[in-house]
C-alpha cells in the first residue's frame, strides 16, 4: 500500500530521518512509536506531502485514498457538526447527482442514447447501493454517538465548539470517508474513556491498513499488529504489538550490549599484543596480522544516553489546613450549568476531576481559581495558597 525507500530528511545540522525505509502492506495495522521530537508527525508530514523530504522516494499503492487526521485541521464558521460530518460524502453526492441529470436528458434522446444512459444509471445505482449511501444518515448518528458528537448536537455551529471537540468532527468524518489508509496522529486525544473503546473496537474491525501515532499504550497494545520504531533517525520495524516491540526491543539491546562488552575486550587485548610485539623482530609480522584485522574490524556503538532533566523546585510558605473553600458555588456564563455546591479541599490532598467533555471540568477550575467569576456563591482561597495552573 506504501512503500518508503531511503527516506532523509534533516534541520540545519539535526538529522531527523536517515536512509529511513518504511512498507505497509494491505490491512496492516501500524503503530509509529518514538519519543517527543525523534520525527514521528515529520515522517507523517513526509508521505502525506506536507512536507518533502531531502532524499529517497515515497510511492503509495495505486488507486489507494488516503485519509489523514492531524492536530492543526480548521473547520469553516456557518456549518452545523452534522453539515461536515456529510461532506465526507461528497463523492457520493455528486454520483447521485449526476444519475438524477441522466433521468432529465431521457425524456429527449435517441435510442442509442438511451441505451447508454441507462447503463450509466445503473452503474451508478449499483455503486450508491453497495457504498450504503442510503444508510449515511444512520451511519452518521452511529460514528457521531460513537465518539460522543451526540453528547453536543449535530446542529451546533462548529465555531462554537472547543479543540478538542473540533478534533472529534475531525476524526469522525474521516472514518466515516473509510479510505484505503488511514493516518492517525493521536486519536485518543480528547476521548473519554468510552469513547476511546468505541474507537479501539472500530479499528480492530478495520479491513482497511492505517498507520497511527500514539503514547496510549493500552490502544496500541489493542489496535496494532506491526510497530515502527523511531530513534537516532533509524526506522526500525517489529512484528506484533506494543507489548511485543517492548521485549523485543529490550532482547535487541541486551545482545548489543554483550556484543559491545566482548568486542571492547578484543580490542584492548588486540591493542595490547600489538604494542608489546611491533618493535620485536621476531614478532613483528604477527603485530601487523592483528593490526590489519583491527583496522577491518566493524566496531560496535551504542546509542549514546539522552540528558535527562533535573529540577528542584523551591517551596513556598505552607498554607492552612483548608486551601479552596466553596459555598453554594454555581458554575455558569449566561446561564447556571450547575446546582449550588459546597466542598472544601485540603492541602496534600490529590484530586482528579472526571466527566465527559462539555460538562464544565475546566469551567470549575477556572472558577476555582478566580480566572472566570462564579455565576452564584463564593469561592476563597488559603491567604498563602499559591497556585500554578496549566491549562
């Protein structure tokens, strides 16, 4: 389906892809793995053209449909999730457009047109009927209920929505287009937790190949039977899972790490016979024998440790027992999104704030922390309580 060979590519003096080569065959699931910054949405960027590469050749399957979901798409202000959602039938439309135009010129043409008309409209039928386009409606609700669309209304305008909704769209429209591959740049982005099974259950029932990017490792383990690994600008592929790749990968280094071990001890000791015997006449023929088999020696490198980040952070003074205090708190903007709470919470304490999207988790936070005033009650917080918020 595609077909990668000595792909290179580089910025300035930092090599990202050297002599990379990559191959998906027909229905594989892949899985790109690496760590932040070895080149994975560079490689993505690549073979969908967004990018070109410095050298090497990309040659993808013919009459293969690519589909590709990015974190960076826009959607157009004035068009309702449903109106999106159906242009990933566009294809179809025009086709039934265009058998409703044939039916118009049948009531003036020749025999010989006729014929050939009525051929064209029933290749088309036959196309409509197999492509299940008189079921898009239905389909649409399900893959919209599927990742939680349904949650939001298909007739809300997409400009009101937040990124991580817009991503939904995004996705959702994009299987539903169901291409021959599919590229997925972190598709569990945004999902909750039910969301993401319904997608997991989706892809496992795939007919189609698709390669995806992801630091979900229960997804991966789940989704993917081939892994391409990604590190020091080498692209390396492994048969089976997430988990597969894991033990293989750690069973590579080991045997690496050996064969660095002996091949060290040989050169020392190479190194050591040949200063000790050159000078000797006896010797020296035997000096030059173990000289010229450590010049053709291959010598084995280990990837070199990537710096690791050391923090220390600096305390401030320790607030009172109760940090945040909320009495009859209402979460709102125009209108109340909730009933008056009270709750208290207490320094050392750990929370995690759980809900689908669209209920107001960042709302309660932003509130919390005065960024946003409460629509009812009040919120206060410790005299020392110093806070830091990532949103």
């Amino acid at each position: 389906m595609l077909h990668v060979q000595n792909v290179s590519h580089g910025f300035g003096e930092r090599q990202i892809l050297d002599n990379a080569t990559f191959r998906m065959k027909k229905g594989e699931h892949i899985g790109l793995v690496g760590a932040n910054g070895e080149g994975k949405t560079t490689f993505l960027n690549i073979i969908t053209g967004k990018e070109p590469a410095d050298e090497g050749t990309i040659t993808w399957a013919k009459r293969a449909t690519v589909g590709y979901l990015d974190q960076h798409s826009v959607l157009e202000k004035g068009q309702t999730i449903r109106d999106v959602l159906r242009k990933a039938f566009d294809d179809m439309y025009q086709l039934e457009s265009d058998m409703l135009e044939m039916y118009n010129k049948m009531g003036d043409c020749t025999d010989d047109e006729m014929t050939q008309l009525m051929e064209d409209v029933g290749d088309i039928q036959d196309i409509l009927d197999h492509s299940g386009f008189y079921t898009i409606d239905s389909r649409i609700e399900e893959y919209a209920n599927g990742l939680g669309l349904g949650e939001i209304g298909l007739d809300r305008d997409v400009s009101e929505l937040s990124g991580g909704q817009r991503t939904k769209v995004l996705l959702t429209k994009l299987l539903l287009q169901n291409p021959t591959i599919l590229i997925l740049d972190e598709p569990t982005n945004h999902l909750d937790e039910n969301h993401i099974r319904w997608l997991t259950t989706f892809l496992q029932n795939y007919e189609n190949a698709f390669l995806l990017v992801s630091h979900d490792v229960p997804f991966l383990n789940n989704v993917t039977n081939v892994i391409y690994h990604v590190e020091n600008a080498v692209l390396t592929r492994y048969k089976g899972n997430y988990d597969d790749f894991i033990a293989m990968y750690e069973l590579k280094k080991r045997q690496l790490e050996q064969a660095y071990e002996k091949q060290q001890k040989e050169i020392a000791h190479l190194e050591d016979f040949i200063a000790r015997n050159k000078a000797r006449v006896a010797t020296t023929n035997m000096a030059k024998s173990r000289q010229k088999k450590l010049d053709k020696m291959e010598i084995i490198e280990l990837a070199k440790e990537k710096p690791k980040p050391v923090f220390a952070f600096e305390y401030s003074r320790a607030p009172g027992r109760v940090v945040v205090e909320a009495k009859d708190l209402v979460l709102g903007y125009d209108a109340a999104l909730t009933r008056p709470v009270n709750f208290i919470i207490e320094r050392g304490q750990k929370i995690a704030i759980k809900g689908v999207n669209g209920l107001g988790k960042s709302t309660l936070l932003k509130t919390m922390l005065g960024i946003i005033p409460p629509f009812g009650g009040q919120v206060n917080l410790d005299f020392y309580a110093e806070c830091a918020y990532f949103e």
